[in-house]
C-alpha cells in the first residue's frame, strides 16, 4: 500500500497569528492575520507606519487612528509644500518701548500701548489731553494711534482694512481665518498652504486654543553671580559657572582641597563629602562607620558598633547603608541597581522599541518604579511608596480607549444615552462587570478563551450592572481582560518617570496669579492640552479617540478623556506590601471597589498624573468612566 505523504504544515503554527496552507509545491505557507505578515513559517506583526516615513528637518511622525503615518511640524514651524518651515515673527524688530507690546496688524506689526498710553508715531506714550482716541472703538480687536495731526486713526488686525478712525471687516468668507476667533492678544494669518494660523501678540503664547501670557519659569529664581537659570524637564533649574557646584539653594566654589585625600576607609569603604566640607566613610556591610573618632570604618559587629540606624540594614547585597542628617538609613546602590526602599534592586535594559497594529500595541516585558516619589508636586499619599515592579510578560494594549462604535457593535446596548461626540467617543458610563462583560464576549468572536468566568449577574443584556461570583482565570489566559494597575501604569508612563508622560508639574502652591497651581492651567509649562483632554480644554465633555498626540509607546488619551477601569481591587495601603521582587502584582485580595486610571476630561492636572489612584464602587455608571482591554502574550 502507497504510503501517505507527511503533511507540510505539521508542527508550523504561524506563531499563532495566521493559518498554515499547503502551496501547490507541497510547501507549508502561513496566511498571517490582519497587521502582521509572513517571515518563513512565522507571522511577525507589522512595523509602525511611521517606520517607512522620513518627516525631515523639524517635523515628527504620528500614527493615525487610521493606522496612518503623519507628519506634523515642530512648535515654531509650519508647512509650506513638503517642508517644515521657520513661522516667521514680524514683531521680532520692533519696538514698543516700556509701555506698549508688538501685535501683527493687517498692514504689519503695530503696538498695543498699555492702560493710561496711547500709539503716538509708532511708540506708546502717555495719553494727552484731549485724547483723539476717546470714545473710538477700533473693531476686531484693533487699536487706536494718534496720527501726526492729532487725530485717531486705527491699526487693524487681519481680516479688517483701516478706514480713519473704524476697521471695517474685509469680506472674505472663503478664508481660511473668516472663522477663526485668535482671542484679544493675537491675529490670525493665512500659511503658504492656506491653512489658519494664530500668532500671538509679544509676551503670549498660544495654548488651551487662546493667546495666553507666555510665564518664565526663571522669573523669580535667583542663581546667584555664579549661576545662571535654565529651564529643565521638570522645572526651573541653577547652571553653576565652570569651577562652582550647586550646594545648599547656591552655586558655591569647589574646594580644591579634596577633605577625603588621605582618608581611608577600611574594608572597601568609601569616603564622600558631607556638609560643612567634611570626609565621612560610608561603610561596607561587617564595619561600621565610628562617628566620634574621625571618618573611618571599623571592622564589627552588631555588638561593637554603637547603635546606628543602619544596623541590619543590607541593602539586598548591592548598595551601602549612610545614615542622612536625620539619623534615617538610606542605601547607596552600586552600579547597575537602583534603591527600592532599603534593598538595591537590579536595573533591568528594557527593549525601548514598540510596535502598533491595528489599533493594538506590543508592550514589552520589564521592571519599572511605580508610584510618585516624594517630591512630585501635587501627589497623594497612597502613590507610596514608588517602588519597583516586574512585567514578566509582554502584552498587548488597546491604542485608544474602547469606543461607542464598538462596544454597540459587539454588545448591541447603548449605556450613554447622550453621545456627545459620534462613533470615535469612549465608550463610557459602563460598571466593571460590564467591561469584563465586553472583554468575555470579544474574546469569543475572534475564538479566544475568555478570561473571567461571571455568575449570577444582572443587567442589560450583557451589559452587567453586577455579577454576585467574578472568577479571574490570570494572566495566561489567552483572552482579552482589563490591564491591572501595575500594566497601566507601566503602559501610560512608556518609560517615562515624570508626572505625566511628556513633563513634570513645574510649581505647586501658588503661582503669579494666585491661583493654585495643582489645580490650574499647569498645560502653559508641560504642554499638556497636546497630549489630554482634562478640565482646562475639553469644553466639560469628551471627545473622539486619537485626537491628541500619544505617548512614546503609540497610546492614546492615557491622560484625560475617560478613566480607565482596571482589574485591581483598591487598597490605599496595598504598595507598601509587594515584596522586593514585586512581579505582576493583581492588587489585593480585599479592597474597596476596584481601581480607575488616567484621569477624566473634566479634572484638572493634577488628577491625570500617570500615578493617581482613582476607586469607586465596581457597578458604578458614571459620566466619563470607560477602559481600554490588554491580552497577554503566552508561549
């Protein structure tokens, strides 16, 4: 009997992303799922579209919700063809003198004079009496000069023409500016690839949709003769001059005398510069540092050291306990560790590179610190401690938060009755049971094991508003579930360690004008009306997915827009108990509700940070309160 020819595609998987078929040479070929494509008998997903895209001088590419590359221009830039290209300033040469800013007018740049001055021959000077100008409205935010006969005249801005002491709007409606509102402080141009652009009057900015005024975080920090302030990534800053070191709030001179030259720190001890300019020996574990009688270490025990607060401590092998100015220990980690309370951990080389397809993203495996530190401004006491947590595994993760569109597509339910902006808004006002409803039923479509087992619940359809019994089958279930705390916080940070991920709040307390800065504007210095949707910019209501920049890691809205519901229970005091090898933690056993990330369109800066903790009740509906799913990758 002819024996069966062995079939080609036993033992091929197609990594799990494709199907295995015979060509007509007998030859195994995958058929790769949608976003990935065939290398050999494997399936790997598709590159970033922003990877073919070179965007060129000034300019940086963006994925689309389309999965489209984009290029976009840097601040200061705008197109013109396929060039980023410097936006002009024409007030850039004049003068206003000490009284006045420079404006773009409709015939040039103009000056606005300040309260109690008048534009006099092209500078603002204190208002005479009779003033020509009293009385005269100049419209479209123009101003109005004195002309040399001592009679009014106004400066327009673009989109009026002067006519004597009126600006009288040019009819124009095909302009790209006719609709175009720049506020008080700025005019509107026409670009060379007619599009709307505002600029600002000297002294704004524009943010949150408005020429607002341009703040100078250096304003009232004072470097001293030797210094010099710059703004950093989190803030005003003091560069010392060549030859000077900041020590205690001033750039002071650097000793040339080394106090540690001839000091020895026995047992590989090590000598550093305390306050005062005085040598102190940090000691290895088996010594201790003898404070009475000079920097030195002495070999002993427990049992021969005085009683120093770093008895005990080893700092897990990789670092060396000092005692700080308030008799605390505190670990010095050696290279290649960083300190996790009193135990050095290693710092693990995460693969930076992330792919988006089809609206998923690939988040590699690694350890991160997770939590504020204690100097973030405007934090809260159960971000504590930051302490470092391990992804075992990596995941995929939604690109944006679930949408109207496709959770009415998949669960035929309407939870909102009010849509406020069409199939592209987050789906919101949805329970906890009712995400992990929709992940169940996802995971079913596409043929995947769902990942909770629900009981006894009861609701709209599948749209729970409670389940009596929730059974979560882990993190290596195939399925779609909802992110825990830790992989959404590691996702939204995308490697960042700021308290949002593009900058940290440069002030709190209270700022120039009085208000406080954790809950006001905090977008004029970190840019944040680039990134979110929060109180300052949403107009009170979401808006579509995707609409603002996303983080390093391709994620949209992990700022603002809706809170994410995730799978932890809340436990304020739940950091302080994963071990020193916390690895992917499921948040506790026992807790009030459960967790929701990210922040709302309607909170201010404060409440969107990458570290908030927000909970509530696990059937809570509620206006802005949505989530985004995640699936494991499994071996």
């Amino acid at each position: 009997m002819e024996s069966k020819p062995s079939d080609p595609c036993t033992g091929v998987t197609c990594s799990n992303h494709g199907t295995c078929l015979v060509t007509a040479e007998n030859k195994a070929f995958c058929a790769c799922d949608e976003g990935y494509h065939a290398e050999g008998t494997d399936c790997v997903i598709d590159p970033s579209p922003c990877a073919r895209v070179t965007c060129g001088d000034n300019s940086f590419c963006v994925v689309t919700s389309t999965f489209e590359p984009l290029c976009l221009c840097d601040d200061g830039y705008h197109r013109d063809g396929d060039k980023c290209v410097l936006t002009g300033n024409p007030c850039a040469e004049v003068d206003c003198g000490e009284h006045g800013r420079c404006a773009l007018g409709s015939d040039g740049p103009f000056c606005v004079c300040d309260d109690g001055f008048t534009l006099q021959n092209g500078v603002c000077k204190e208002t005479p009496e009779p003033n020509p100008c009293e009385g005269v409205v100049c419209a479209g935010n123009g101003v109005c000069g004195i002309s040399s006969d001592n009679t009014a005249v106004c400066y327009c801005r673009p989109g009026y023409y002067s006519d004597g002491d009126k600006c009288v709007k040019v009819e124009q409606s095909d302009s790209p500016c006719a609709d175009t509102d720049c506020g008080p402080n700025g005019s509107c141009v026409v670009t060379s690839d007619k599009k709307a652009l505002c600029i600002c009057d000297q002294g704004f900015h524009w943010a949150s949709d408005t020429c607002v005024i341009a703040t100078n975080p250096c304003e009232e920090i004072d470097c001293g003769e030797h210094g010099r302030c710059a703004f950093g990534a989190d803030g005003a800053i003091c560069i010392c001059d060549e030859g000077f070191i900041w020590r205690n709030d001033a750039c002071q001179e650097i000793q040339t005398d080394d106090p540690c030259d001839g000091v020895e720190c026995s047992g590989d001890g090590v000598c550093l510069v305390a306050d005062l300019n005085t040598p102190v020996c940090i000691c290895r574990p088996g010594y201790y540092s003898d404070f009475d009688n000079g920097p030195k270490c002495v070999e002993g025990d427990g049992g021969d050291a005085p009683l120093t607060p770093c008895a005990g401590v080893t700092c897990g092998g990789h670092g060396t306990c000092v005692v700080t100015s308030d008799r605390s220990p505190l670990c010095i980690c050696d290279d290649g560790y960083a300190r996790n309370g009193l135990n050095c951990v290693k710092i693990e080389e995460c693969d930076a590179s992330v792919t988006c397809s089809n609206d998923w993203c690939l988040i590699p495996a690694c350890t991160f610190r997770m939590g504020s530190s204690e100097n973030e401004l405007c934090r809260f006491s159960d971000e504590s401690p930051a302490h470092f947590v391990k992804i075992s595994r990596p995941f995929y993760m939604k690109q944006t938060e679930v949408t109207q569109k496709e959770w009415e597509t998949l669960m035929e339910t309407t939870p909102n009755p009010i849509n406020f902006c069409g199939d592209r808004c987050p789906i919101d006002y949805v329970t906890w049971y009712g995400a992990v409803s929709y992940a169940n039923a996802l995971s079913v479509a596409q043929g995947l094991p769902p990942c909770y087992q629900l009981d006894d619940c009861t609701g709209n359809g599948l749209d729970y508003d409670i389940c009596e019994t929730v059974v979560f089958n882990g993190l290596d279930c195939r399925g779609y579930r909802l992110p825990t705390e830790a992989e959404w916080e590691y996702a939204a940070r995308a490697g960042t360690t700021t308290a949002l991920w593009n900058g940290g709040i440069v002030r709190d307390g209270y700022n120039k004008w009085g208000l406080e800065a954790c809950k006001s504007d905090e977008s004029l210095e970190i840019a944040l009306t680039d990134i979110a949707w929060f109180a300052d910019n949403s107009g009170g209501k979401p808006h579509p997915v995707g609409t603002k920049l996303p983080n390093p890691w391709g994620l949209y809205d992990v700022h603002g827009n809706v809170y994410e519901w995730v799978h932890d229970k809340y436990d304020r005091y739940y950091y302080g108990e994963c071990d020193p090898q916390c690895t992917d933690p499921l948040g506790p056993d026992l807790g009030r509700g459960r967790v929701a990330r990210g922040g709302a369109y309607s909170n201010e800066v404060r409440f969107i940070r990458s570290a908030v903790r927000e909970f509530t009740s696990s059937d809570l509906r509620s206006d802005g309160l949505g989530f985004r799913l995640v699936r494991s990758v499994v071996d």
